[in-house]
C-alpha cells in the first residue's frame, strides 16, 4: 500500500484537466477542493454532475500518480462517531489506507473512523505547543492523530487517548505500535465525561477537545482534569458570524460565559480560524489558560 501525502487539493488544476471535456456549467459547479489521505480521494459532487462522475474521478487519478481510489461523499459529517457516507466511483473497493503527517502513520477506515487531512496544521502546531514532562489528554481522540504526532515531537510523559467509537480506538491502538509510541500514548475506548471522573480527575498538564459539537458541553470536565495549579485547554467550536462579527470574539463570549460562571480564573492566550465549514459557518480553536482551579463545589 502507498503512504499519501498530506492532501487538501485545489480543483484548479482539475478544471484544466478537464476543460473541453466538460461544458462550462459544469466546470463552475465542481467542488472548490477536495481531500486525499493517504492514496483514497474523496471529493463531493454535486448531484448535477453525477453523470460524469467516473470521469472526473479519472482525471483525478490521472493528476495525482498516488491515488489508488476515487470516493464520493454523498452525505455531511454526523452522528456520535462524525462519519460520512462514502460512494464508491474508481479504483479499489475499499476504504482504508494508511495517511503520512509528518513523519507519521495513520491507518484509518474512513467509513468507520473520522479524519480530515484538513486539520494538519492544527495537529502540528499543538504538537509543537507540548513541553516536556507533560500529561496530556485528548478527549475525542479519534485514530490518534493529535495525540500520536505529541508524542512523536515533543517530550510529553503520557498522553490519554480517548474517543466512543470502538473502531477508532481499534485503528488507534494499531497505529500507536505503527508509530512505536506505546511507552508515551494509552489509547481508551469510552465516554471522555465518565473516564476523566473515573481515572483523571486532576491529571492533566494539557487537555485537547477536538469535537466542535461536544467541546461546549464536556469544557467543565477538560477543567477537572487539570492539575490543581491549572493548565492548557485547546477547546475547539463551531460558529456562524455575520459579515461583521468576528467569529473568534464570539467563540470568546460564548466560553467566557460559562468560565466565568463557574468561577475559573482563565486567560485566552490564542485563536484562530482552522477553517471555514459552510458559507459564514467557521471551525474556531481557542488555546485557554486556566490559572486557579476553584472547585464548583466551594462557591
């Protein structure tokens, strides 16, 4: 099997690729981009261009040598486990492959398991973010991307993998020995809330909350976690933000309401914009400061 690069690949040069093979309308109407990982492309068509569907999976693999399979995503990201549903065009019949990050291997069913070659940065930069010594603790750590990249660079002690989805923490245990990371990553299937109250209240140096549609709702928890001197929470949402709204000032007010209420001493010491998801619709990460625990218990 080929490692993939990286992928989030423009449809400029598929729009060459396929001018005067396609009629102008539809050249318009193709997806801005589309993601490979590992050697599977998955692109979106929309449903007036399914009848040229094998073509321009064809053209796909024609531009890029490495790509064995051409899937079409046929329905949005959604449920517990953010899955999507997959449509075979070209190439193998089959979903999994393994994605090189670098210097990582990832094996990933991605009809089982969620991952986007789009979060690659943001994997990075937190990896780079980690001091050495430090616990960590992914809550909805999918096939172990964010936590695997930790341990391979930087010199955290134990980083926690947890997700609910049985299939990802199949895929992430296997790609904790792939990577030869066992001594640093535990990879653990179940509910982040019930796991940290059960093993790691009061562990974490770090916590990670890459699930928009959870982070709100589990923020209480990634700060019991943290150690009684307090730590770092990268906390990551969802917004949508008018023409003149910043959408990281709002992910601010919405999270500071719900700190401040709880009476946490915190300080935001960045954001930014991962991506944009929909049209105004924008993926926020905040990388929070809790300096003072205060228990809820005392106020």
């Amino acid at each position: 099997m080929s490692f993939g690069i990286v992928g989030v690949e423009s449809m400029s040069r598929l729009r060459e690729y396929l001018a005067g093979r396609l009629e102008d309308w539809e050249l318009r109407i193709l997806p801005g981009s589309y993601d490979i990982v590992g050697d599977i492309a998955i692109i979106k068509i929309p449903n007036a261009l399914r009848h040229r569907a094998e073509e321009i999976a064809k053209a796909i693999m024609e531009i890029n040598s490495h790509v064995r399979t051409v899937l079409n995503q046929v329905s949005p990201v959604s449920g517990s486990f953010r899955l999507r549903k997959l449509e075979w065009i070209m190439g193998d019949r089959r979903t999994v492959t393994i994605h090189k990050e670098y210097g990582c291997l990832f094996k990933v069913d991605l009809e089982k398991c969620y991952f986007s070659p789009r979060l690659s940065y943001e994997r990075y930069r937190v990896a780079e973010l980690v001091r050495p010594s430090e616990t960590v603790i992914n809550m909805f750590a999918g096939v172990g991307c964010f936590s695997i990249l930790i341990a391979k660079r930087s010199k955290a002690d134990k980083v926690y993998s947890i997700d609910l989805n049985p299939w990802a923490i199949k895929y992430a245990t296997e790609n904790i020995r792939l990577n030869g990371v066992e001594h640093i990553v535990e990879a653990i299937l179940g509910d982040a809330k019930t796991i940290i109250k059960e093993r790691f209240v009061e562990t974490a140096d770090r916590v990670l909350m890459p699930l928009p549609e959870k982070a709100y709702e589990y923020l209480d928890y990634a700060i019991d976690a943290l150690k009684p001197n307090g730590g770092m929470i990268h906390y990551y949402d969802f917004t949508h933000a008018g023409k003149d709204e910043d959408p990281i000032c709002k992910v601010k007010e919405k999270v500071s309401r719900k700190l401040n209420k709880f009476g946490f001493d915190f300080k935001f010491e960045f954001g930014r914009i991962v991506r944009t998801v929909g049209p105004r619709w924008f993926q926020v990460v905040l990388d929070i400061r809790v300096n003072k625990r205060i228990k809820r218990a005392d106020l």
